[in-house]
C-alpha cells in the first residue's frame, strides 16, 4: 500500500473516531445535566468511560496481533 493512501486511512479512520468520540461526550453531557452533577463527577465519569475505552481498544488490537502471528485456524 503507498504511504499516500495509508495516511488517508489514518486520517479517515481518524477523523470518525474523534466525531464518535465527541458525539459520545456530548451526549453524555447532555444527559448529565438532567442529573445536574458538579462538573468533577462529570469530568470523573468521562475520564473513567475515556479509560474503558482504551482498554476495550487495547484488547481489540491484541487480539488482532495474536490472531496474525497465529493464523488460520485450520486443519
């Protein structure tokens, strides 16, 4: 693949990834106004759903590592 189009899949995949993630916070602060929480439960809550997101991505990304030093599974 040439570098040209592997940035363009870092940028693409890029630019999704930063419009879920701010539609998630935003949503989530929209939510959290109902509540009406001080803003260091809100940043708390959002660093802690911001921590299980790079662990769930983290595990996903292992996961593919092995699956490729491994292989097919088959027989």
């Amino acid at each position: 693949m040439r570098p040209v189009h592997l940035i363009g899949l870092f940028l693409w995949r890029g630019g999704i990834l930063l419009a879920a993630v701010t539609a998630a916070i935003e949503s989530m602060r929209l939510l959290l106004k109902f509540v009406d929480l001080p803003a260091e439960l809100e940043l708390g809550v959002v660093f802690v759903l911001a921590g299980l997101a790079l662990v769930l991505i983290s595990l996903v990304l292992e996961r593919l590592r092995d699956y490729r030093s491994e292989g097919p599974l088959r027989e």
